[in-house]
C-alpha cells in the first residue's frame, strides 16, 4: 500500500510543504484586488507573508498578530528591508478577531487577506483568544464570526457596477476528524459569510 502524506506529496518536480505561506501566492491576490496606496489587512499575519508582500507591492498595511516576537520580527522587515514608512504601517500586538482598535471605525480596509490558523494545527503561543488554541470546533467557529463580522464592519463597500471590489479573501484549509473524516474550513467560512451579511 502506498501512502503519501502532505511532506512527501509532490506536484511536478516540487515538493509541497505542510502549511507553506507563498509570497507569490498573496502578491497575486494583493496586485489583482488592490492598487498602490491601497489599504491591505491581514488580521492573523503570524510571520507576516501577507503584510510584507503587500508592503512590497506599495499598499499601506494594517496587522494583528498575538505573538510579539512576531510583531517585532514583521516590524523590522517592514522598515529595515522593505523600506515602508512607519506611516504606512500599523501592526498591532493583539487579537485579530476582536480587532479592538478599530471598534468604532468602519469602511477603512480596500483588502482583507488571511491565513487564519487551520482548526486543530499548531499551536502558536499561550493566548487563550489565539485561534490556534481552540480545540472545540463550535468554539473556533464562534471566534471566526466575532472576526468576520468585524472584518465586515471595517471593509469599504464594493460596487459591481462600477467594477470597484473590496474583497475579503480568507486562505483556509482542512482538518481531520478522526473516523468522522475530513472537515473542510471553506464550507464553515461560507456558511458564517452567509450569516454576517457578507
């Protein structure tokens, strides 16, 4: 019987890594849904992919991270090898869900783009609000709709007409249940999306 697991799969002559963020994955979306000078908000950007690839591309970018070393290390990278100003970028050392700092703003996001934590990963520190920590799926669920509704609250308006779109675009994968199978992510988000209005 031959079984292959996620470190051993290969596509062509590439081996793919479990849980890889790709920067040129998220400079596609970044230069596809946003322009320069746009505002680009990753609500969980743990080693920073998305906030530096947006960075990269000239967007001003917002982040919340609960890991402080991760705050600082994305800190650093912004200013000393991106070359951002400190105007340009606000990364804030604390929950992506809450985003509490924002909690009587509204439409000030051109492009939310995240990589939420997968349900039953890793887990990333000690905080009991860290996504990551959540080992109950109502739970982690119920977290992820505190997030998208604030998410929505926060993202400027799209207009079809005008071809205008401000898109919330959430990278999630699938978690294993045991003899349950397998639990798709993107099935729940829909459904919370659904939900929250969006």
């Amino acid at each position: 019987e031959l079984r292959v697991t996620k470190k051993k799969a290969l596509f062509g002559t590439n081996p793919v890594s479990n849980y890889t963020m790709l920067p040129e994955h998220s400079r596609w979306f970044i230069k596809y849904y946003s322009k320069e000078g746009d505002t680009v908000a990753d609500n969980a950007f743990g080693r920073g992919t998305n906030i530096l690839a947006a960075a990269y591309e000239g967007r001003k970018v917002i982040g919340f991270d609960l890991n402080k070393n991760n705050v600082e290390c994305v800190s650093e990278a912004l200013t000393e090898h991106i070359g951002i100003k400190a105007d340009d970028f606000t990364l804030h050392h604390s929950c992506g869900c809450e985003m509490v700092e924002y909690a009587a703003a509204t439409n000030i996001i051109d492009l939310f783009l995240n990589d939420i934590p997968y349900i039953h990963a890793e887990k990333y520190n000690d905080d009991p609000r860290d996504l990551g920590n959540i080992r109950n799926f109502d739970n982690f669920y119920s977290r992820v709709e505190v997030m998208m509704r604030n998410m929505k609250r926060l993202i400027k308006k799209s207009n079809y007409e005008d071809e205008i779109f401000k898109p919330i675009i959430m990278k999630v994968g699938s978690a294993r249940k045991g003899p349950k199978g397998l639990h798709d992510m993107a099935t729940e988000i829909e459904l919370i999306g659904r939900k929250v209005g969006l």
